[in-house]
C-alpha cells in the first residue's frame, strides 16, 4: 500500500509540474477519474473549441493537426522522458522538470511539419458548427497542437491562425485530486483587417460647409475640401514574415503635406517613428505603403495600430451618389494571401447644370435658349464673402452653365446680366441639395419647384441635377422719334407743303 501511494504522489508531483496551456487558452473538466485510475496507457480526447476573438462565437472548418512530442515512461517508481521531439530534453530526464518555457514551438504549421517529423502525428480534423474538433484515443504525453488550415472569410471576416499550443494529457484539477482524460481547450483567432472611417472634414471656403456622415462611413463634401482618413488594424502574431498596409485612392488625391501619423490604439497619441518602426513608400501613382518588418512584429504582435493621414477632392471626383472611394489592401507574406478591408468610406460632391431659356419658341416648338446671361453663385446666403466665383458665370452652348464639386448644402444664384428683350431676375435663386444618411441618395429643390432626386443608378463622372431657369420679356415701351413721330412730322410737312402751293397760285391769278 505505501509503494501504491508513493507512485501516486510522484505521479501528482511530476502534472502538477509539466507544461500546460499557452495563456490565452483555456482548459476545462468534461469527465473526471479519481486518482487511482492514473495509468500511462488509459485513452482519452482532447476537444479543440475554436472560436473568434468573440469567445461566444463558434469557427468552422478550422483546421487543427496533434502531434505527441514528448511520451512518459515509468523507470523504478519514477516517471521519465521515454521519447522526446523537443530540443533540450532527454530521454530518462525527470518529468518534474519539463516546465511550459522548455517547450519550444514551431511559429506554424509548416514549421511545425518540419519540426516534428517522425514524431506519433494526428491528422487534420476541422472544427464543426459548434467551432469543436476531438481527437480521441489518447494516452499520457505532451502534445503540440497547430492549426494547419485557417478558415475562410466569415460573415465577411477574414482570421489569422492561432499560435502552436502545448497541452499535457492526462491533467489534474486545480486541487491535484483528480484526473481528467477529456480536455478541451479554447483558442482564439485574431480578427485579419479592422476598418477605415473618415474623422475630419475641412472647408476650403469654396462650397458649403462639408460634414461627415453615417459614423465615417461617407463624408460630403466640396472639390478642395480636406478629408482626414483613420485606418486601424492589429498587428499580426509573432513569426509572421511582415505587414504591408497599401492605400489606394480612386478620384482623390493624397493632400500635400499628407501629414501621416502611425499611432499605438485608436487615438493620436503614443506616436510611432518613421523609418525605425515601419517604412512610408510613396506617396506615387495615387498609394501608399507602410511596411513593418518581422522583428518590430516579433517584439509588437496582436497590437491596435492606426494610421491618420489627409486626402483632397479634386476635380476628378465622380458627382452625384456613386462614391469617391478608395481601397486599403493587407499584406502579411508568402504564407497568407493579402487582405482587402471591406470598409471603403465614400466621398460624395454634388453638380448641377443650369439651361437658361427664353420666351420665344424655336422650330422645334422648344423655348430658345439664352446664351450670355451672367450670375453669381453665393453658399449659404447672398453676401460678401460667400460668392464662389471670381469671374461670372456666363451661359454658352445652348444657354448651359455647368458647376461641379459640391458638397450638400443651400446655395444661391444671382442673375447680374440677361439676354436683350429679357428682363432681369428680380431674386436669388435658391438651390438646395439633399443628402439621405448614408449618401445613397440625394435630392434638389430650385425655390418652389419640386425636388429632383439622384441615385446611384443614374450616377457617374457627369451625373449632374439638371436645372432649368427662364426669362420672360420685359414690356416694349415706345421711343422718342419712333415711327408714331415720324408719321405726324410728314403729315404736317405734306400739308404745309400744299398750303404754299395754293398761296402762290392765288397771288399768281391776282
């Protein structure tokens, strides 16, 4: 009986002692055996419940390969090493000196592959809808778990692999008083990508006051307004070969200065240092890329960074509700096909095109059309400092003035100059320009006239409201020396004219 009970005690000794989980996983009891039914050879499962950085989130079809790197031995009442695949223990070496750090693991599947060759393998079994894979028919070791197949997009999402993990089999519980021969251990996988929003507009003065939209997911704004952009991601786990965070712009250009800042978190604070922490290429060719190298990775993994930096509207800009966008692409090597982040906040400017028709009617039984009528467009309201232009705004080509790059808001045209025979606006007119949340929609408003609504099937480089303005002719009034006079001047000259003749005869007969 005290030969029995010593073997018990070094048995409970050397578990107590041999590596256990990585941080981050969790372990828990399915079925419990009492103490005297330890046996090296006594089979059990080891459950791998997969789940996203949301523990209550279930991963399918993950992937995960075991492999029994280190098996027990009982030599004299001890128990030992009998085989061991990890570098630095020995055959015969005491078990109650296997501590967690002596086990080193490989950075991946592939690694592991190499590192474990020849070692007892358990092949490739993926998670099921409840995010749990089982190996069964195990027996007293240490084993090397390694996922070996990550799974693809889900909901959208796109998921790094987690790290290699050690587990020990059998375990005991916290209180060393029994065993547990069905174990399930939790891992997590790190989410690939984050997201983009915009967190700043400025106005350049040109255009109505722009604004943010739907949380920074969309922005309005006017051609020259500055949008300053916020892209967050995580860096990767330790032993990835690098991260390359690549942005490319469609319709906008990158502002000069950039003013690119790599930022620790969400916020602009804990600044990290160009050309020591990662690598700015470019500006060129409408991107950029960031890149940081496998050593900054190694001593920062599974860390929040986020990069701030300022873009521009320009004159390229698409009008109307299909968006400005443009694309932030991840790249962490040759192992992992590069990630493109679903978040593509749009930028929306807005136009016009004004046709300027007279009363007469063409041959087509159309109005015709005013070419060299001049107006003014004010943002806001008609006053000095909010006019737009610097030079009228004067129709041609069939009586059109086109205008581009504006952000929602309430704007004012002022006639300064009309065609011949028409008489000038007695006011502004007003335009209005309507966004819905979300900027898939927009509407405007011409002083009393119904809206007309913009989406984004009828959008693209020259979606444009169309607004038509008429002029009516003014009163004829008559001139001075008009054909009225004239009449009345050879009237009386005809008649003058025979009364001298007539006075002539007379004196003549006399």
């Amino acid at each position: 009986m005290k030969k029995m009970m010593k073997k018990i005690t070094a048995i409970l000794a050397m578990l107590a002692m041999v590596v256990t989980m990585l941080p981050a996983m969790g372990v828990k009891a399915e079925e419990t055996q009492p103490v005297k039914d330890f046996s090296l050879t006594k089979t059990g499962s080891i459950t791998i419940h997969k789940t996203t950085q949301n523990a209550g989130t279930a991963l399918k079809d993950a992937g995960f390969t075991l492999y029994k790197v280190i098996t027990f031995k009982e030599d004299g009442g001890k128990y030992v090493v009998d085989t061991s695949a990890i570098a630095g223990i020995s055959t015969g070496e005491s078990v109650e000196k296997i501590t967690q750090n002596r086990i080193k693991l490989p950075e991946n599947a592939k690694a592991a592959e190499y590192t474990y060759k020849g070692v007892t393998k358990f092949g490739e079994i993926k998670t099921d809808g409840n995010g749990d894979a089982v190996f069964t028919g195990l027996t007293a070791g240490i084993y090397v778990a390694v996922e070996s197949t990550v799974p693809g997009p889900v909901d959208g999402k796109t998921y790094f692999e987690s790290a290699p993990f050690a587990i020990s089999f059998p375990r005991t519980t916290d209180d060393g008083a029994t065993w547990k021969y069905n174990i399930t251990a939790t891992p997590k996988n790190n989410e690939v990508g984050g997201n983009k929003d915009i967190v700043d507009v400025k106005n350049t003065g040109n255009g109505a006051e722009p604004k943010i939209l739907a949380e920074g997911d969309a922005a309005s704004a006017n051609v020259g307004d500055t949008i300053r952009y916020r892209i967050k991601t995580t860096t990767p786990k330790k032993g990835t070969e690098k991260l390359e965070i690549t942005d490319k712009l469609t319709n906008l250009d990158y502002a000069n200065p950039l003013n690119l800042k790599v930022y620790f978190g969400a916020d602009e604070t804990g600044t990290l240092v160009p050309s020591t922490d990662y690598t700015l290429t470019g500006p060129a060719n409408d991107s950029f890329t960031i890149t940081f190298g496998k050593e900054w990775i190694n001593a920062n993994p599974a860390k929040e960074i986020s990069i701030f930096y300022n873009v521009v509207v320009t004159e390229d800009a698409i009008i109307g509700t299909d968006a400005n966008t443009n694309e932030v692409k991840l790249d962490f090597g040759k192992d992992t096909e590069p990630v493109i982040l679903p978040d593509k906040p749009k930028v929306y400017t807005y136009g016009f095109e004004l046709t300027k028709n007279g009363d007469d009617k063409t041959l087509d039984g159309d109005n015709e059309t005013l070419n060299g009528v001049e107006f003014n467009l004010y943002k806001n309201e008609v006053k000095d400092g909010n006019k737009m232009n610097e030079a009228p705004l004067v129709t041609k080509d069939g009586g059109k003035i086109t205008v581009k790059g504006l952000a929602a808001g309430t704007y004012y045209l002022e006639e300064t100059k009309t065609a011949k025979g028409y008489t000038l606006l007695a006011s502004p007119v007003k335009i209005v320009i309507t966004e819905k949340q979300g900027a898939n929609e927009a509407t405007i408003k011409v002083d009393s006239e119904g809206a007309v609504t913009l989406t984004t099937t009828n959008s693209g480089t020259d979606a444009l409201f169309g607004i038509t303005i008429q002029n009516h002719k003014g009163f004829t009034l008559p001139e001075t020396g008009g054909m009225g006079t004239y009449l009345f001047t050879i009237g009386g000259l005809v008649i003058m004219a025979c009364a001298a003749a007539a006075l002539a005869a007379m004196k003549k007969r006399a």
